[in-house]
C-alpha cells in the first residue's frame, strides 16, 4: 500500500469514529429518554388501571350490599312469626335457629327462587343455603375453600360471587354478621378485582313490619275528606262466592273535590272515564307526556294545572277554583299572608275548610328534618294555598287486592278505577296496585290469633271498678245512673240506629288499669284512663239472636218518644238458658273526650255482634303510650301525663305500646256520624288515635287523626253470626269518612240539607315504628339501617 | 515534473482551508444547537408528562378521598336558602363524618387551593393548584354542586375542579412544553342518607 492510500483511510477511518461517538452519544441519550418516557407512560397507565380497579372493587362491593339486602329480604321473610317485637334475644334465636315455644310460633315457608331444605335452622342457615345455590358463587382461593360456613358466633361467611362470566378477579364476597345484644345483623361485603379489594359494611335490623295503613278482610270504603298515608290490602272477594255484584267491591274510594259544584264533579267524573280507559298503572292519574296515557285527555277538558306532568282530581279542582291562573287556590288568606305567598285572593274561602285543612295541613315536616319550622311552611305547609307543593293524593301508598282485576270488573260490570277514584302516589321502586295478592303477600288476621296478646291485658287490670268510680266521686267526679240518663242511638249519632241505650255516666273521672264489667254499657266522659282499660263481655255469643236480643226501637208519637222491643219475643241461648236482654252480658261502651295513656282491651267475642260488643270513641279523644312522644309534649298537660305514663314502668309501656285499641271481634266507632265543627277549625274536637288498632270491623267518621295500622278481623260471610237473618256483606265493612247520596249511601246528609254538618277531616297515617302485639302471624323483616354505612372494616 | 503533483497532494492532505474550517464549525454550530433544543425539549417534555402524571395520580386519590368523605357524610350544607330550590353550587361544604366530625372542604380560589378542615381546626391543604369552574362571562360557578330533595336531604353531590401542575419553567414555546391542567369532575350519593 503507498502512503497516500494509507493517509486516506487512516482519514476515512478517523472520520467514521467521531460519527460513531456522536451516534452512540445520541442513541444513549434518546434510548434513556425513550426509556424513562416508556416507564411514565407506563406508571401513568398502571394508575389508571388502579385506579379503575378501585373504581370496579368499590362498585363491585356495592353490588355485593345490595345483593345482600335482598338476600337477606327473601330469606328473612321466609321466618313466619307471631311474636310481635322482635327484640335482641329473639332476632340473635331467629338468626341461629335457637327459638323456643315461649317465642311463640315460628312457620317456614319453603323457598321460592331455589331449591334447597324446606326448614332451616334459623336465617343464617336459610342464607346459607341460598349462597349454596348460587351458580356464579365460586372459590378463587385457597381460603374460600369450604365456605359457606357459619361460624360458631353464627357468623355466616360465603363464598365469592363472580360478576362476570369467565372472570375470575372481578367478584364480591359476604359476610353476616349478628351483632350481640342488638337486633341488627351486620353485612361486610369485600370487592375484588385483580389484586385491589374494597371493603363495605352495613347493618339491617331484623324486625316484624305490617306496612299498610289498613289491612282487612272486609271491604274498605274510603269516602271523601280522608286522606290515608300508607298502603291499603284487603283479601275481600277471595272466598268462594264471596266476590258478586250483590257483596260489593273490595274496596270503593270517592274523590275528595266531590259535593263542591255541578261543574267540577262534571270534570272529575269525565276525568274518571279517561283514567278507567287510560291509566296504563292503575295510579288513578294520567301522564299527559305519555304516548298512550296522554290519549286520554283529549276531551276531558283539564289540563296539568299544577305542573306535577300528571293529570288527577286535583287538577280538576285547580282548574275550577284558581280563578287567576297562578296554579293554587287560596283558602286561608291570612296563613297565606303570614307564609309571604303573594297575590293571595279568596278563591276557595269558607267553601270547605275541612278539605283545604286536610290537604294544606298535611305532612309538617316536609323536608323531613325533624322539626316543623319555616322552611317547611315554604315547603307548602300550612301555607294559606292549595298547590303542588301539597303533593296531594288520595292515598300514599300501593293498593293491595287479594282478588284478580278482571274477576273484580266483570263481577262489577265496571272498571275497577271508576270504583276505587283518586290518585295514588308510590315510591319510585313501588307499584301503585298489586291484584292477585298471595295468602302470603297479604295476610289474614283472626280473632283467635290475639288470645294470648290479650290475655296479658286482663291479667294487668283490677276487679275494682265500683271502689274506683267510688274513688273517682269522692275525687269530684260525677256518676248519673242510667235510670236517669238520656236514651242515645247506636251508632251515635246515627239517623238511621239499630239500636238505643240508656247508658249511665261517669264524668271527670280517673281509672287506672281497670276492668268494666259486662253489662255496663257506659258513656265516659271527660275521663283519664291510666294503664289499661279492659271491657269485659261474654265470649260465647254465638246465638244468631245474640244481636237482637233486647234491641230497641224509638217510637215518635207526636211530642212523646218512647222506647219499645225491636224484636219482642226474641231470644238467645247462653248455656242452655233463653236470655231477653243480651245487653246485661255484653258491652256497649262510649267514651267522649276521654284521655287514654295506655290501651283499650276486651275479652274476644266468640262472634261478630256489633250491637252487642261495640265501643264508641266520640269528642277530643288522646291516646298515648309513649312519655317521649314529641306530641304529647305539646299537650298543656304534657308533663303531667308523662309523669303518669312513667309511673307504669318500662315492662307494662312495652306491652301497652303494642296495640292502643285491642279488640278483635268488636265493632269500633271513632268519631261521630254528626260532624262537630268548632268557629275555630284548629279547636275542633277530634280523635287522636296512635298504635296498632285491632278491631272486627271499624268506622272513622267526622274529626280523626290516626297514626298507625287498622287491622280488622271480622270475615263477613252470609248465612252466618250477624249474617245470618239475610244480611248481605256489602254492608259489613270498614268505612273511613263521608259518604253522601251521590255515593249510595242514603244515611250521609247531603250539604245544604237541615241536617248536614260538614265533611269531616280524617287523616290516617301508617307508623313504621309502631309496635305490634304477639299473636300476629307475619314474616319476619329487615331493613337497611343506612346510618350504619362504613367504607372500610374486616377484609 | 514528475514530483509536482505529488508536492499539490501533500499540501492538499496538509490541512482544510479556513473557508473550510468556518463552514465546518458553522454546521457542527447549527447541528450541536438543534441537538441541544432538541435534547431540551426532551426533557421539557419529559418533566411535563412526569409532572402531569403525577398530577394526575395525586388528583385521584384526593377526589377518591373527597369521594369517600361524601359517601360516608350525613347533615350536609349549605341547603339552599329557599327550601323549594333543590341545587345549589358553592366554593366550600361542611358535612359530619362516620365519626360525628364536622368537615369543612373549601376551594381558596384566591390561593388556588382545596382545604380541609376538620372539627373547627386549622385548614389543611388537600391540593394545591386548583382553581374552580368558570363561566363563559367570566362569572364564577361554584366548585361544588349539592343537589337536595325538598331543599334538605343531600341526594347528589357534584365536584368540577381543574388542577395545574406545580411547574414553573415557561420558556421554551414548544407544544408539549406547558403541563396541561387536569380537570376532576365527579359525581356522588351519600350512603347513609339515601341507601
């Protein structure tokens, strides 16, 4: 090689060495750029994938509470039981399967959505076996092997549950636990997935609701001026032959804006021809947005006056009264002045009151904060003006009919809606109706069911009511002897009684836990009743002529009226001898203004004989059980009756809580057939009644204020016990305010005639907290405690 | 004559002229700078997306944190000064939590922080950077939005929060060199009211 050639490449090899530096320098550098870039999109992609697994573990734990609650639902109330509270021991025997026969009967029912034991041991065991069945439960790991178990505490620990077919990181797992010295049961739920967990807890509390505001086997009539907060059932019709034109319907239901003017009783009859032919779900409204409700409306001539997107009864009355178009009607201009509202005319003033009390007054703490104040009255309570902010309807809750829809209409020949009129407001997870309500979904109550419930009543009083009234006299009290006391019909106040009695009269007057004899047949007025008040009657009333036995009858002859034998030369049999006068063996009692703290109770009539065993509350009438009752507290006695209702004791409060009116098989009155309206509509008498009420069959007219259930008793049945001289069912039924002549009813004056005195103002309200006596055969229930939520706990 | 050719290409191996030598240094000039710039934004771009990220992450876990808080919180306020007005929107919430304290979340817009206080004590800074919706006006809406049932019962909680990251180198005007705010926006129900 020559030297020139060298030079060249030594130069041609040098050069290629700096571009080699140069490269190598600027691969390192990018190559770490690249590299350090990769590792933060790769960290940035490995939060997002936490971070959705957090999202997915906490949603899947979720899933898992809720999948929980209605598991536990389902099983729970599979557990039939008559006892009434379910306190710590019993929920803790009821959850284990440890219940004795001094917690009265429990019944399982077999489970309906899989198949597994019909009986298991308690409702951990019932869960159980539900999570047995389970086809996406599964064991992702070795500590899931062998689950579900239960563990000695009876905590029950399941197996997890894939969320999705074919994933095996994504899924949930429970865990039930009872906590001691409580009725609550804590649910954990654990969300998987992949490698991230999420932990849930929440509480349900076992315990025994009846949720309905009446529940009945009799027909239910609810007249107008009555609004009911709570849903309705009635099994009536389910009996063979039961359910025929001549019975009647299960339940009839009149508009409250009824019996105002021509016009608007025109508007709400057409409105309930379009809602029978167009109210897709039996709400008894119609949806003018809704493709096919919305149909309806073409020629009923209203329109959605309020702006609630619903059409009802009160869009009717809007468009009749609001004579301004401000979509409300003022019928207290002066609350309407204080609330502020502006504008405020007189558009329904004086018309009727009653009505307007009954829907502005409703609901005071409408935004539920515990107490009544300014914002609530902004809310639209008490506020001078009838308007959306009223969410009127005629019942808040769903109807519940043991008999099917199309078996109804066609025995009716009408549509069920054109019978049972007014809207009805549910939950959003709710149903406004339910036909075809299982023995299960809705249950019938008997007489016999409350003997030992009852029986705690009569060991808790006195035989002492004479040295009481004695008492009761020395202590200014008055006793008018029946002799002298004037003849009263019964039902009081009735144009058209079955029958009359000379009651005598204990006035002003203080008993405590004491026994009326049979044959009393009092009137009480103006008295305290402390503890409990147990009307004694004879139970075997069978006779078919127990009834009529002694009745009387009013016979006017000019200026003189006197009183004769309805039935004279009638008879009834009570152990083997005829007696003439069933009255001195029964009880027929009225108590008029009269104060209650604790509860009415009876002996349990063999038979329904509503002239015979009938009780009559009348006047300003209050019942409490509770010394911590917020009421009671506003009473002007308020103190002095708490001190009273401490002095029983915690043990007889918890029994007395249980039920305010104790008496199945007894007819119960409240309120009067004659409307007693005070000047002052806040001052008008009315009955306070709270609690459980058992009754055969019940009416509530005029001025009432119910917080709680009615449960009736009586079955009417032709042929037999009051029945039995051609009495027809339809007559045998629990009514709850007015009822005119454009009704059918021929006893309800009609406004404007002499002896119309108003419509009366009936508020009834169901109590989810109310107690209930044993005896009642129910399922078990639980319910979410929502303050017991916690993120977080045992994983 | 035969040795004059060879003398041309000694000298010419001998070395560049300086003609050469400036165009050279000029382009190596030229190429070092770009390589520079180019090196410059590559880190720019790297302590951006790092910064971004991180934002990012800490921005979850605070709104995961602030999310839980409102799960798990029960008496929230403020309501609504008229009870029929179902929503209101506003730079500060105080609500109790599972263990009764009163927690006050509050965004500082003047500070461009989100605070927490716990039972009345000093305010704690949960994030920094953070600034609130506004609108088109220039009109400020309010951080968070409680929509209530009957002016009372919290049954939704809102939150639209932006968040910058804590950057301050802002001289290179690139794309890719400003850290790009981050927007949370989240939506929850309080458990222990509406389950």
């Amino acid at each position: 090689m020559d030297r020139s050639c060298q030079h060249m490449h030594r130069r041609k090899h040098a050069r290629r060495g700096v571009a080699s530096v140069l490269a190598m320098l600027f691969l390192v550098i990018f190559g770490s750029l690249a590299a350090a870039m990769a590792i933060v999109a790769q960290g940035n992609l490995r939060t997002a994938d936490s971070s959705l697994k957090v999202s997915r573990a906490q949603s899947a734990a979720e899933s898992g509470l809720v999948f929980a609650q209605r598991r536990l639902e389902t099983q729970t109330a599979r557990f039939v039981i008559t006892k009434g509270v379910v306190d710590a021991s019993f929920a803790e025997k009821l959850w284990m399967g440890t219940w004795t026969s001094g917690d009265g009967t429990v019944t399982i029912s077999p489970a309906t959505d899989f198949n597994g034991p019909a009986s298991p041991l308690g409702i951990a065991a019932a869960v159980r076996d539900a999570h047995l069945a389970d086809a996406s439960a599964f064991a992702p790991a070795a500590e899931h092997q062998g689950l579900p178990e239960i563990l000695q505490d009876g905590t029950l620990v399941t197996e997890p549950v894939r969320l999705e077919q074919g994933n095996d990181r994504l899924w949930f797992q429970l865990i039930y636990e009872p906590i001691p010295n409580t009725s609550n049961v804590r649910v954990t739920a654990i969300g998987n997935d992949g490698e991230i967990r999420r932990t849930l807890s929440m509480e349900f509390k076992l315990g025994k609701k009846i949720e309905y505001a009446v529940i009945s086997p009799n027909r239910i009539m609810i007249g107008k001026n009555v609004l009911v907060e709570g849903p309705l059932g009635t099994r009536y019709g389910t009996n063979p032959g039961e359910l025929t034109a001549a019975n009647g319907d299960p339940l009839v239901m009149r508009s409250d804006f009824r019996y105002l003017t021509t016009s608007l009783t025109t508007k709400i009859d057409a409105l309930a021809i379009a809602i029978a032919a167009h109210d897709i779900d039996g709400d008894g409204r119609l949806r003018p947005a809704h493709p096919s409700e919305g149909q309806g409306l073409a020629g009923v001539g209203v329109t959605d006056e309020d702006g609630d997107e619903y059409v009802d009864d009160f869009d009717c009355f809007l468009s009749e009264y609001d004579t301004n178009g401000d979509a409300m009607v003022v019928w207290d201009p002066s609350r309407a002045s204080a609330a502020g509202v502006s504008g405020a005319g007189s558009e329904f003033v004086g018309i009727d009151n009653q009505l307007a009390r009954l829907i502005d007054l409703s609901m005071p703490d409408r935004n539920e904060d515990g107490v009544v104040d300014a914002r609530d009255v902004r809310l639209g309570y008490s506020d001078g003006v009838l308007n959306s902010f009223d969410h009127y309807a005629k019942v808040k809750g769903r109807l519940v009919f043991g008999v099917e829809e199309q078996a109804w209409e066609s025995t009716a020949g009408d549509h069920w809606r054109n019978i049972a009129q007014g809207p009805v407001q549910v939950g959003r997870d709710d149903v406004p109706v339910k036909f075809g309500a299982t023995t299960e979904e809705l249950r019938v109550v008997q007489t016999s069911d409350f003997t030992q419930a009852a029986a705690w009543y009569a060991a808790n009083v006195q035989n002492n009511f004479a040295q009481q009234v004695t008492a009761g006299v020395a202590a200014g009290g008055t006793f008018t002897a029946a002799s002298s006391a004037p003849y009263e019909a019964v039902p009081f106040g009735s144009s058209a009684a079955y029958d009359y009695y000379q009651r005598p009269i204990y006035q002003n007057m203080v008993f405590r836990d004491v026994k009326i004899p049979k044959g009393t047949n009092a009137l009480f007025k103006n008295c305290r009743f402390e503890g409990t008040v147990y009307i004694e009657t004879e139970t075997a009333c069978n006779d078919v002529n127990w009834n009529y036995t002694g009745a009387l009858k009013q016979v006017v002859s000019g200026s003189t009226v006197t009183y004769e034998p309805r039935f004279p030369g009638v008879t009834a049999q009570l152990n083997g001898s005829a007696q003439t006068n069933t009255r001195q063996h029964s009880n027929s009692i009225r108590f008029d203004g009269c104060t209650f703290l604790g509860s009415i109770a009876g002996d349990t009539p063999a038979e329904y004989t509503h002239w015979r065993n009938k009780i009559q509350i009348t006047g300003s009438t209050r019942f409490y059980s509770d010394p911590n009752d917020a009421e009671l507290a506003l009473q002007p006695d308020g103190s002095q009756l708490r001190g009273i209702l401490n002095s029983l004791g915690a043990a007889k409060l918890d029994n007395l809580q249980r039920s305010s009116i104790m008496m199945p098989g007894w007819s119960v009155d409240v309120g009067n057939f004659t409307n007693q309206v005070s000047a002052d509509p806040d001052l008008t008498a009315r009955v306070k009644l709270k609690g459980t009420v058992i009754a055969g069959i019940m009416d509530i007219r005029g001025t009432a204020d119910v917080l709680g259930t009615l449960m009736m008793t009586f079955r009417p049945i032709p042929g037999e016990g009051p029945l039995f001289y051609n009495g027809q069912p339809e007559a045998f039924n629990t009514t709850l305010g007015y009822f005119g002549s454009l009704d059918g009813d021929g006893e309800g004056a009609l406004p404007g005639s002499s002896t119309f005195s108003g419509f009366g103002e009936i508020r009834l309200r169901y109590d989810p907290d109310a107690k209930l006596p044993d005896g009642i055969p129910w399922p078990a229930s639980v319910e979410p405690v929502a303050d017991s939520y916690r993120e977080g706990g045992r994983a | 004559m035969n040795q004059l050719p060879r003398n041309r290409v000694r000298r010419a191996r001998r070395g560049f002229s300086l003609i050469e030598m400036l165009v050279a240094l000029a382009i190596c000039s030229a190429l070092l700078t770009a390589t520079l710039v180019s090196l410059y934004a590559s880190f720019r771009a790297y302590q951006s997306t790092t910064e971004q990220a991180s934002t990012h992450v800490i921005g979850r876990v605070v709104m995961h944190r602030v999310m839980a808080l409102v799960r798990n919180g029960i008496g929230f306020g403020p309501v609504p000064e008229d009870p029929r007005e179902n929503s209101i929107a506003t730079d500060e919430i105080t609500f109790l939590d599972e263990d009764e304290r009163e927690i006050t979340l509050r965004l500082d817009r003047t500070h461009s922080v989100l605070l927490m206080r716990v039972d009345g004590g000093q305010e704690q800074v949960l994030l920094d950077g953070v600034s609130g919706p506004i609108d088109t006006d220039g009109t400020q809406l309010g951080a968070f939005q409680l929509e209530y049932e009957n002016g009372y019962k919290l049954i939704k909680a809102s939150f639209d929060l932006t968040v910058a990251a804590d950057d301050t180198v802002q001289d290179l005007a690139i794309e890719g060199n400003d850290v790009v705010p981050i927007r949370l926006v989240g939506s929850t129900a309080p458990r222990r009211i509406i389950w």
